[in-house]
C-alpha cells in the first residue's frame, strides 16, 4: 500500500525574471514500510522532491497524496507561489502527525542533554504520541529510543560532548519520537565518516525493519541506495529510472 503518492508533480522557482523547473512531471508512489532512495547529482531535484514529500515547499503543479490524504485538494497551484495561511496550520498537523525529519546538520539544541533534544518534539503542540501516553509511558518510550540508539550512557550529555555519529543518532531518536509513520533524511550521512555513516546506516535499517517505519532518502550515497529497497532516481528534474 502506498503511503506517498506524487501525480504529475512540478516545482518551478522564480529567479528574477528566469524561471527554473527544478522537478518537472514527477509521478511515483512510495509503499508504507519502504526504505526508498531518491537519488541523484547535485542540483538534479532530489532535495526539491523531499521538501515537497515533507510539505515544506509547495509544488507548482501536481498532486501529492500522503497516508491517503490528498494534501492540496481544492487549491489552484499554478496560482500560489507560497503556502496558503488557510492551510498553514493543517500543514503542521500533518507534518506533526505524520512525518520526521533527520538533516545532514543535525540541528540539536546546544542547552538540551540527549533526553530532553529527544523528548521536545512531544511538547510541541497537542502532539497524539503525548497523548496516547502518561509520563511514566513517556519516560519508558524516550528511555526505548535512547537504548536503541546506542546512547542509555550518553543519557545526560549535551550535544557539545557527543561525536558528529552520536548526534546523528539523537536527530534519529528524536525524529522517531512522535511514532510518525514516515522519516525523511536528507543527506543524512553526509557530514560523518565512514565508518560513523555505515553504523547509521544500519541503525536506520534496523528502525525501518523493527519499527516498521518508512524511510525516505534523499541521497547521492550510493551505500544508501544499494541498500534501498525502492530507488527513484532524478535527473534535471525528470525521474529516468524507478526500482
């Protein structure tokens, strides 16, 4: 079953008086528990297509339908260059609800030891996990994450002692937290050694395989593509290949 669907998806940027079709008629559809690869060189959309999946750019054109919710039904794209104020808050709805977010740069808050970078997303809105859970539940499924990570002794230690690996792992965790169905990584290895890459790599399989989380990628590692099992690969905006 798919949980993300684009139909005829293009982005256009206005730059000056030059326009630049960054993805041009992009049609694919990801399966719920996919670790999926969208592929690509420099300035070939791919980063593009993950902020549109992540609902943080707006498409110029197209559908995109996520956990079966067509996202801009009723709205005329080709007339709206920015995110509608009428749907603004819906937007962070569902990306509270139902997509996590892990960047190449981390973005840890420096202040905050691992539990509480881990634990804010929860408090960020009416959040369902939050919900859904007392504090001593709260406590027990950080405390889960925190374990499968690696980091139970790294517990109380801020971003400022932990290796690039490390921090990459409480980004990991924290983006698991909310038990959103769909994580997207950007680059996600981009900024770690190898050998601090290969380890998330296979952190972020496990997840995907235990939790049955989606993953969505987007990547020119080609260790993350031999290890996807779907890849959408995109050229000057174009898909050329689908696996």
């Amino acid at each position: 079953m798919a949980i993300v669907e684009l139909k005829n998806v293009s982005k256009i940027y206005q730059m000056d008086k030059v326009s630049v079709k960054a993805v041009d008629d992009v049609s694919f559809s990801i399966d719920q528990g996919s670790f999926c690869a969208i592929s690509g060189p420099s300035g070939s959309g791919k980063s593009t297509l993950l902020n549109i999946i992540g609902l943080t750019d707006l498409p110029s054109a197209g559908s995109v339908i996520i956990n079966n919710i067509d996202i801009y039904k009723g709205i005329d794209l080709s007339k709206t260059h920015r995110i509608p104020l009428s749907i603004d808050s819906k937007l962070t709805d569902f990306r509270r609800n139902l997509l996590g977010f892990v960047f190449q740069t981390f973005n840890l808050i420096p202040v905050l030891n691992v539990y509480e970078n881990i634990v804010i997303p929860l408090h960020l809105g009416d959040s369902p996990a939050l919900q859904s859970m007392n504090k001593a539940e709260q406590n027990k499924w950080v405390d889960y994450l925190i374990d499968t990570v690696g980091l139970t002794n790294w517990k109380k230690h801020k971003p400022s002692e932990l290796s690039g690996g490390q921090r990459q792992r409480v980004a990991i965790a924290r983006a698991l937290v909310t038990k959103c169905p769909i994580i997207l990584a950007d680059e996600p290895t981009a900024n770690l050694d190898s050998t601090n890459g290969d380890q998330i790599l296979e952190l972020m399989q496990k997840l995907n395989r235990e939790l049955k989380t989606t993953f969505i990628f987007s990547t020119h590692d080609q260790k993350i593509v031999n290890m996807a099992t779907q890849v959408i690969k995109i050229r000057d905006g174009k898909i050329f290949q689908q696996d």
